[in-house]
C-alpha cells in the first residue's frame, strides 16, 4: 500500500477524533455496499435510504469508541444496518404497512452470503489498492461517486476516452477479482 492510500483504521482514528473529512471519505466508501444491504432487508428503495441514513449517523455517534479489527469498515457497518432494518421493520409492522415482518428477517439474512459479499468486497478494495493511482481516481469518481466519463476527465485533467478505456479495463479486473473470490 503506498503512502498516498490510507486504510479504513487510519481513517476510523482519524474520524474517531472527530475528523469530519475522515467520516465522509468512510461514508463515500461505503454508502453504496451499506444501501444494498439495507434494500435486502427492507425491499423499499425509500426506506432503503432512510435505513442508510440511520446506519451512518449511528456510525458517526459509535465511531469514537469502535476497536476496528479486520481491515474493512464494512461488516460494522453492515451490522448497524441490520440493526437499523429491524428498527424500521418493527415500525412498519407497528404501522400496519406490512403484515409479515419480524418472523422473515432471519430467512432475509443468509450469513455465508454476506460473508462471501464481505471477501468479496475486501477483495475488491485490496484490488482497486493496487491500481495506479490515476486508475484509482477515476474508479473512485465514476464507480463510487458517480460520475460520467466527461466530469472524471474534466476532474483529472484527461480524455474522455482515456476515462472511458481505464474503466472499462478496471471493470473487467474487479469482476474477475469478484468471481475468484466467489468461486474460491
């Protein structure tokens, strides 16, 4: 890992003494893995991203005291977004949204596949770590953040083309990343 890279742990230490910077670059790390979760459990895209939302201001109020031990952020936020779901499970049952909600939360969660999402993940993010850090950016602008091939060449100063032709490469290399560490 080369010094410009800083791990989760850095940034947890960092947030954890109150860096705002820190906790947003963890949040656009994780909004979108935390979101799915969420929308697995819940199945409503709204209550999907209130569910977020609840996850990291929980995160943001717990990460002072949090010990990180593995090298992913992730399954500690996956388990507050779990927790979080249930919350809002129980309030829609409470509500009379829907009828069948606490008895199905166990069969929604299959612990190995979130263990194989979270290696898959960890997979990922330990290949994008090895990319060059131009590859890194435009990855991080247009598969994190969003952004269109035109905004991440505007941001980094380069093609579109350019853009467009890493990212299909990088692409390619984290699916192929995701299906060994599927497959093994």
């Amino acid at each position: 890992m080369t010094d410009d890279v800083i791990d989760d742990r850095a940034l947890v230490a960092r947030a954890a003494a109150g860096s705002d910077e820190a906790f947003r670059t963890l949040y656009r790390s994780y909004v979108r893995p935390v979101y799915w979760v969420a929308f697995g459990l819940v199945g409503i895209a709204a209550d999907a991203e209130d569910v977020t939302q609840e996850t990291f201001v929980t995160a943001w109020r717990k990460i002072p005291s949090l010990r990180l031990e593995g090298v992913s952020l992730l399954p500690w936020l996956a388990t507050i977004c779990r927790l979080q779901a249930q919350n809002r499970l129980r309030a829609r049952r409470r509500h009379g949204s829907h009828a069948q909600l606490d008895a199905e939360i166990p069969s929604l969660v299959d612990v190995e596949a979130q263990v194989v999402e979270a290696e898959t993940v960890a997979a990922i993010l330990a290949a994008v770590d090895r990319l060059s850090e131009l590859d890194r950016e435009i990855f991080r602008l247009c598969a994190a953040e969003g952004y269109g091939y035109e905004a991440a060449a505007a941001s980094l100063g380069v093609t579109h083309g350019t853009v467009r032709n890493r990212l299909s490469r990088i692409r390619s290399r984290m699916r192929a990343t995701a299906m060994e560490t599927e497959t093994s």
